[in-house]
C-alpha cells in the first residue's frame, strides 16, 4: 500500500478540508450512521454545538464512518496541522466497502472508534477491513473497541517505520495516558475450542468483553481471520464485569491461516494477548506495562508462538503473570497444548493481596512446550515457575505433555510447588539443558537492562533449535530469551524508538517526542522518554520528566540528536535500570541557571522530597564522544569501547581530544547509581571520551551508589564541582584522561556513611602507551570516619600508570577518615613511581597544598611518599581540620599557584581549595547537602 501520510508533524504537507453532511458529528452526543456521507468545505458551522454547518455540498465521500468536525478540531489543534478525523461506529458490512469486498482505512485520516465497531456480521455480510501502513485508529472510553467478526478479516500492515497504531484519543492528543482508556480488539474465528460442542455440531461461544453476539468456535483450525503486521496496540482494557475484560487483543477461535507478526501491547488494563482456542501462531510480541497476564491461553488453544518479550511497568506499578495457561476443556476433552521458544520475562515488584508480578503459570488442563525461556526480574519478585495442582497439569509434567527446556531462571523465589505437587526444582533441573541460576548470581546471565543480551553472555549460545526439536513453524537460533544479536523490536515498538504518536506539543504541555502520563506528584504535568530519541528534543520547563529504561539520545554515530532541557527542568528515574545515554556525534545542551537548576533525580525524591532521596534509585547520566582512550587501537582504525554501567551498545572513542557533547551548566545529578554486575556499575555522571568542545561548569553529584563522576580516556575540562556523600570514588579517571579540573569540593556524608576515594587516578594504558595525565587545581576534600574491610574515606590515590598535575588542594576530616594521599606502588607498576621519582618528563606534581589528616601519607612500595610530598612546592602536613577549613570556606594562608599562567581554561585564583570565602560562594543558591 502506498504511505500517504505518516502522523507526524513534519510530514502533514497539505491541509485537509473537514466538514459533515448536515453537521459535523461530535461523537460525545449520540450514535452515528455508518452510511456514507457527503463533505462540504464551506465550514459554516453554527457555532451551537450542534455541528450545523448550514451550507452546500462536496461530492459524495467514499470513505467509511463520518468525519467529525469537534474530533478533527481536538487533534489538529494538537498536531498544528488540519487533520481529519472520521469517526467508525455500529457495523461495517459490504454496503461500506468497495466492488472487492474491502474496506479501506488510509493513513492520511486519523480514526475514532464509538462504541463497539464489528466489521461484519457473524458468518454473514463478511468483509476486510484493509488499515495502511502508518495509520492511527483511537477509542475514548472503554465502551470503543473493535470486534473482526467470523469470516471476515482484519489486514492490518505495517512497516518497521510506519506501524499501525491503535490507541486512546488521550495519546492521540497528548493528554495523559493509562491503561483503560479504550476498549481493544477482538478477532473472532472458526477454530476449536473445547467448549464447543464435541458432536461437530454448530459452535458460537460468547467472547469476553464484548457485547452479546460476538461469537467464535468451529472446526476450522486453519481459519484465516487475516494479517497483523507491525500494530502497536496501546492503553486499551475495560472490565465489563468481574472476569468479564477486554484485552489489549483477543484471539476467539483464531486459525493458523491467520498471520500475526511483530505486534506489541502495551499498558494494557487486563491481559495483553488472550487466546481462546484456535491455533493461531505468532512471531515477535512485545508486551509491556501489562496490568494483569501478558500472554493468556485457554480453551485447548494449540497455536505456536516465537519470541516473546514481557517487562511488566518499570515503575513497580500493576502487574500479574507473563503467562497463565488454561485448558478448561472438561473431563475426557483436549486440553490446550501450545509450542512457546524464545521469551523472555523480566518482572517487577508489584505485590497486593490479590495479584502480584510474576513468571508462568500452567493451570488447569494445559500441557505445552516450552523452549528457550529466559525469567528473571528484582528481588521483591513472585515466584517465575508455578504449576497448578490440577490432575491434568500434574500428569502432563510427568507423561512429555508439559516440557520446558534450554532455559534460565533467575529469581529470588524461583518456584512455587503446592504440597503433593511435582518439585518443580526438580522437574526444572531434569528437564535438557536447562539453568537455574541463583539470584545474586544474575548478572551471570548477561542480561542488558532492556532485554537485549551482552556480547559476552553464555545465553547467545544456550538455547535449543526449535525449528527441529519443536515444529518448523519455529525458526532456528542458538539463544535464550526473546531477542538475541539483532534486536527486532526496534524502530517500531512503543519504548524501543516507535510507536509514538508525534506531535508538535501536545495540549498538556509535553513535547513531542514524549508521553503524557499520569502525574507522578498528584498535580504536575509528567511526561515520559523511553528508547532512542532520533530527533531534537527539548524538555520544557514546568513539566516533569520520566525516563523509561535507558534512554538514548541519538544512535551511536548515526541518527543523532540535540537532548536541550530548560532551566528549572526536573528529570527522573524511578529505578536503577531507568538512565541516560547522550551517544556519540549526539549532544546535551542543559544549560541552567543559580536560581533555576536543573535536577536529574530519583522519583523518590520527587514525590517525597529530598529525605526521600537516597543512593541508587536511579540510574545516571552517560556521556559518549570521540575523544581519545588508552583502550582504543593504536594504529588509529575505528575505536568503539563499551562504556560500563550501560546496556550493549553504548560505545565511546576516535582520535578526536576537542569533540563537544554539548553542555552541563547549572545541573545536579541526585540519588542515582546502579551496579549492573560487580566493577560494573553506573556512576553519577560518566564520561566516555568526552572532547574539551563540551562544557561542564556548576555540575553537583549528590548520594551516588557508586562513582560522582568519572571520565574513561578524552580530555573534557570541568569547572565548579560538588561532590556530596558519594559512595565509592568522587572523582575518578581511567583510559588515558587529559582534561583539567578547577573548584572541585568533595564532602562526603555526613553521617559518617558509605564514602570512599574523593580520587582515584589510573591510566590503563598498556606497556608503552600514553597514560592519564589530568591537571586538577583548587580543590577542597572533606572527609569522613566511614570504615570497613573493604574502603573507607580517604583522600587521594593515585594508581597504576596515571600521570597529574595537582594545585591548590586541601584535604582533611575528622581522626577516623584514612589517609589524604597514596600513590599506590604496591602491585609494582613502574610508570607511576617513574613519574614520582624524576624518571618522566613531566614529573608527578602536588604543588601548594595542604594534608590535614591523623594519617596524612600512605608509604606503599619501598619509595618515601612523604618526603616527596613535602618536597614540593609550597606543601605543608597538618593534622586538625579547623587550622584549614571553616565549614567549606578556607582560612589556611598557604600561597596559591597562580594556575592561570599554566593554561588559559584556569582562572587566576590567591587562594588554596574550591572555595575562598562566603562573599565568593560558587555553590550557593543552587548545591544540596552542604548545611
């Protein structure tokens, strides 16, 4: 089919004319007729409401439903084009369609849904309803949805860049957005089910949801009810009454003639799929934020299904099982034995006396085949493998009607095993090449945050064939889980850079590009990001930002865009998996101001305040250029380094020292962190071979899990540095970093908590190679008594192959807080104690500064650290706090280094340490955590 128009701003090129026979229809006010209607141009609407437009005529429209001039006004007004806006209502049968039987719903008009619209009678007046590529079809309340009734057929086909959308109007427009805010879809077929009567006799089983007539079952396994292809199906689910629901889409008696390929639900306010008999198979679902069951089966359904990604809401909210299977076939009677291979389940921590989030569950009268299943999800987790005690369940695990093969599980509460019942563990453990891996051992299993699989997982390789062990249905792979080396989910999926609806701003003030949802603080407008921005994008001020997953702003080196965020703008997390990555070639332009900074933060924080705020509830900020890294080829080919902390992917590195990623101006970074896997974690802001092009002045980490900042090789510079009650290293640099650092204050907690290096210097470079060589000045690092086994508060280490150039510091604490300063020689690296004792050409410098700790110096290796230090320029040992510091100010009188004179970025300076004095306080107005 041709792509007339796609939904989005920029390409809606020619206004197109609304107007209704009689009076443009506000569907609010009543039913519709579904003849066809004519259009006028003339818009001499009566101004009452009523539509009336009073005036002549078009010629006679051919497409179905009726334009409506109150919806066509709503949705231009948030496209800021003319948009049409036809509204489908009742029944479609051939005296809609064209001379082939077809209706056609194209995609340069958006479509309403009134209530529930059947394409066709059942058996009778069959048609096919054809929806291009790219169309959108909107529902208003749960009472919209669409029924393909038996014998007639739904060609639903979109593209990787243009899929089908079906959603609610509030997506639509850019109001807020949830599940229940439209009906669904519901196919309806000829298929088997065990409820049907088993003399052959005529079946016509009542579907869930919908209204009474809405009807499947038969004989015809093979029944064709048409093709789903590239259809994002969002914010739908309604409960008609207690056990009575919509899904996102429901599958009735749906044949294996049926084509169902790349379709996501999401946000869906029961099940995601539901398949009720029949043997339709399906390819490549994503099902997410689902509220109840991702993937239900009953009725003896015997289909075939192949990769399958669940992740249930990652904001912790409702969320059921990833499958519960039922047969409810009666004694002597099929049960439902479906082949599932490849899905992958990653669940939340929703928990209520009713429902929680879970694995799989198989229940009554089901058997299937399961292969190359990958369940994980947090610690708070239910159980990721349960069987029910139903005699059928329980002989199938045992008689090769119920197996599950080449497949992890990774949970905290693996299995749940009824008394009497199968041991499931055992069950699990026997059944061929299958893992369970226990759960503080799952990043063993080499899993992104988003789903994808690292290059270095065991995974890749793990799984089973199913295209031989199961059916040829199956196609063949070698993984585990749902997506392995290429993911097919992107471009096209809604959080996986589709299956958006693209407005220039929408009517609640969220900007194009993100999602209106609900409020996270009860009042404020919320807009969520998710996937990979490709286009400019600007947070504006007044709204809040959620960030769903890791976020990337443009594709490494391609596709590249502009993240600009207002002054006074707040961005969240709300879990340790939610981040963001600026990709190389892309660029940040957060440019604040003292009065109105801009926060990345924790949700926590944002609805509980900042004593809500605490390490690691949310992810961080990367960085990404193409700056120089000691891990880089030397023979200057293509350099792409996996940065840690961040999903597969996510790559820095080139040859180029003065790149720009942009600017961090004004900007804290609060209560984030995240260890993705031991010496793997994600720091408050990393830097990966970030150029000196980008700016980064007034820059504040506060309560980071691990690292405040830390730079892997490029030479970006930073002015005006706070580090407060970080975990583990305040500053850190690693690969060969050449920038320069000037006003940096490290104070760590006050509570005496987690703390660790305020630097920690190496280089990393290899026999032979260039090692880090950073020039800090005026620094000021505040100490504290934490002290375990594994670190304690210290000052300054410097490690293997690391060069600098340190001015200006002071660095003290309390009697408890371990050394200021270690240049660590024990592990005999040769190229730092070279730069110490006079060997290199620059030397080590640590000039006009001052140690003022119980344990000033740290002698590792044989070499007197001590007698080197006081050796230098200007440096003197102390050994109380207050002859140095009050508060964050200094009152020591040690003679500056004037470290303008050394390079043009330093400013001149009279002083030693970040701050001077309260008349020249840089943090104040804007810093947290220095009271």
């Amino acid at each position: 089919m041709e792509l007339k128009q796609l939904f989005k701003a920029s390409a809606i090129a020619t206004a197109l004319v609304l107007a209704g026979c009689g009076g443009d229809i506000n569907i609010s006010e009543g039913d519709i007729d579904n003849s066809v209607t004519t259009t006028t141009n003339n818009n001499n609407d009566a101004g009452d409401g009523s539509g009336s437009d009073g005036g002549t005529t078009d010629p006679v429209s051919n497409a179905p439903g009726e334009a409506s001039s109150f919806l066509s006004g709503e949705v231009s007004d948030a496209f800021g084009q003319t948009v049409e806006v036809r509204v489908l209502s009742g029944r479609l049968t051939a005296d809609d369609a064209d001379d082939q039987g077809v209706i056609t719903l194209t995609n340069d008009t958006v479509w309403a849904l009134e209530g529930p619209v059947f394409v066709g009678n059942d058996k009778a007046d069959s048609v096919t309803l054809a929806v291009e590529e790219g169309t959108v079809i909107f529902g208003r309340t749960g009472a919209d949805y669409l029924v393909i009734s038996r014998d007639s057929k739904i060609e639903a086909e979109g593209t990787a860049s243009a899929p089908v959308i079906m959603t609610s109007f509030n997506d639509v427009v850019g109001d807020e957005v949830g599940a229940g805010q439209w009906g669904g879809v519901v196919i309806l077929g000829n298929g088997n089910s065990t409820k049907c009567p088993q003399d052959g006799s005529d079946c016509a089983l009542q579907v869930e949801g919908a209204e009474e007539g809405a009807v499947f079952g038969g004989n015809d396994d093979t029944d064709s009810s048409g093709i789903l292809k590239y259809v994002v199906v969002k914010y739908a689910g309604f409960e008609i009454a207690p056990d009575n629901e919509l899904n996102g889409i429901t599958f009735g008696g749906v044949g294996s003639g049926t084509e169902v390929d790349y379709v996501q639900v999401h946000s869906n306010a029961d099940d995601g799929v539901e398949f009720f008999g029949g043997a339709v198979n399906a390819k490549h679902l994503v099902l997410t934020g689902n509220q109840d069951d991702s993937v239900d089966w009953d009725n003896g359904y015997k289909g075939k299904i192949q990769y399958v990604y669940v992740q249930h809401a990652a904001d912790n909210s409702d969320a059921n099982r990833a499958i519960e299977g039922d047969g409810d076939g009666g004694d002597g009677l099929d049960f439902s034995k479906p082949m599932v291979a490849n899905m992958t389940v990653i669940g939340n921590t929703f928990d209520t006396a009713d429902a929680d989030s879970e694995g799989l569950l198989l229940r009554d009268q089901t058997g299937a085949n399961l292969m190359n299943f990958l369940i994980t999800g947090p610690e708070a987790m239910g159980e990721c493998l349960e069987m029910d005690t139903d005699e059928t369940v329980q002989a199938n695990l045992s008689d090769g009607d119920l197996t599950m093969t080449h497949s992890a599980i990774a949970c905290s509460e693996p299995f749940n095993s009824p008394e009497g019942a199968v041991d499931l563990e055992t069950w699990f453990t026997g059944q061929e090449s299958n893992q369970l891996i226990a759960f503080e051992d799952r990043a063993n299993l080499g899993l992104n945050p988003d789903g994808t699989l690292t290059a270095e997982s065991a995974l890749l390789t793990a799984g089973g064939d199913a295209s031989v062990l199961l059916d040829t249905f199956f196609e063949a792979n070698t993984f585990v889980g749902a997506v392995g080396e290429t993911d097919w989910r992107q471009g096209w999926a809604f959080g996986f850079g589709g299956g958006n609806i693209d407005l220039v701003q929408s009517v609640s003030g969220c900007p194009a590009g993100t999602t209106t949802i609900t409020p996270v603080d009860g009042e404020t407008t919320t807009c969520e990001i998710s996937g990979t921005v490709t286009s400019d994008l600007t947070l504006t001020e007044g709204n809040l930002y959620a960030l769903s997953g890791a976020v990337f702003i443009g594709g490494d080196k391609e596709n590249s865009a502009t993240l600009t965020v207002e002054p006074g703008v707040t961005v969240y997390g709300a879990s340790g998996n939610d981040y963001l990555v600026v990709s190389r070639d892309s660029e940040i332009d957060a440019n604040g101001t003292a009065e109105s900074p801009i926060t990345f933060t924790s949700r926590d924080h944002v609805v509980g305040g900042l004593e809500a705020g605490e390490a690691g509830q949310w992810g961080g900020m990367i960085v990404l250029g193409n700056g120089e890294s000691t891990k880089c080829p030397q023979d200057g080919t293509e350099c792409a380094l996996q940065v840690e902390g961040a999903q597969e992917g996510a790559v820095f590195g080139g040859t180029d020292n003065e790149d720009s990623s942009g600017t961090l101006r004004y900007v804290r970074v609060m209560h984030g962190g995240f260890e993705i896997a031991p010496d793997n974690e994600l720091n408050g802001i990393t830097f990966g071979g970030v150029g000196s092009g980008t700016t980064v002045e007034y820059v504040q980490v506060h309560k980071n899990a691990d690292d405040g900042v830390e730079f892997f090789g490029g030479a970006v510079n930073v002015k005006y540095l706070t580090l407060t009650g970080i975990q583990d290293d305040s500053v850190d640099w690693d690969n060969g970093y050449e920038g320069k650092l000037q006003f940096v204050l490290v104070k760590h907690a006050d509570d005496n908590s987690d703390a660790n290096r305020a630097i920690e210097g190496d280089g990393d470079g290899g026999d032979g190679l260039a090692f880090s060589n950073p020039m800090v000045a005026n620094m000021t690092i505040i100490g504290n008594e934490f002290d375990t086994a594994n670190a304690d508060s210290e000052g300054v280490l410097l490690r293997d192959q690391t060069n600098a150039q340190l001015y200006n510091f002071v660095v003290t604490g309390p009697a408890g807080m371990g050394e200021c300063f270690e240049a660590d020689l024990s592990d005999g690296d040769t190229t730092l104690l070279a730069n110490m004792d006079g060997t290199n050409d620059p030397q080590l410098t640590f000039e006009t500064s001052v140690l003022a700790c119980a344990e000033n110096v740290r002698d590792s290796g044989d070499f007197d650290q001590t007698a080197w230090f006081t050796a230098q320029t200007g440096n003197s040992l102390l050994d109380e706090t207050a002859t140095v510091l009050d508060g964050i100010y200094t009152v020591d009188a040690t003679a500056a280094t004037d470290v303008s004179t050394l390079d043009s970025f330093f400013s001149s300076v009279d002083f030693i340490g970040a701050v001077k004095d309260a008349d020249n306080d840089w943090t104040a107005g804007w810093t947290v955590g220095l009271e």
